[in-house]
C-alpha cells in the first residue's frame, strides 16, 4: 500500500476489513504526533448488566478520543538469503 496516512474523518480501516475479520493492525498518528502501532477490534453485540450494547469497532489501547490519522502496516523485509 502506498505510504499515506488516512483521517479518521475520512474513513477508518475496517471500510475496507476482509469478510469476518474481527481485528484489523495498523499505524497511528495519535493528537500528540505519536506514531506507534494499534488495532480496531470488533466487539460483537453483548448484554451486560440488563443493558444491551450493538457490535462496534473499536480502538485498541484505549484511544479511540486520540487517532487521528492511520495507515495500512507495511510488508514485512525480503528475508530471503543473499545469492
């Protein structure tokens, strides 16, 4: 993918999940300019406490109030020996 970081206004990675994928890696531009790895994870619809809460995606780490921009996670390393 190209590297280009994406708002979160704009659109969020699971737009673009394969089928039933429930946890999606990528970077994050946090408000403070930190870079660092995070992942939205869906939660499926649950009761709690008489209460029923809808299936979202949400931020890992606590920061769905703190990215503002992501970006796909880059290929790993060509780890094939030299010839």
């Amino acid at each position: 993918p190209p590297n280009e970081w994406v708002s979160v206004e704009e659109r969020l990675p699971e737009d673009y999940a394969p089928a039933r994928r429930k946890q999606i890696t990528v970077l994050v531009c946090s408000k403070a300019g930190r870079v660092s790895t995070a992942s939205r994870v869906y939660e499926p619809e649950r009761e709690y406490c008489g209460k029923v809460y809808p299936a979202r995606w949400c931020w890992s780490k606590l920061m769905n109030n703190y990215v503002t921009h992501w970006m796909p996670m880059p290929a790993p390393p060509d780890r094939r020996p030299p010839e």
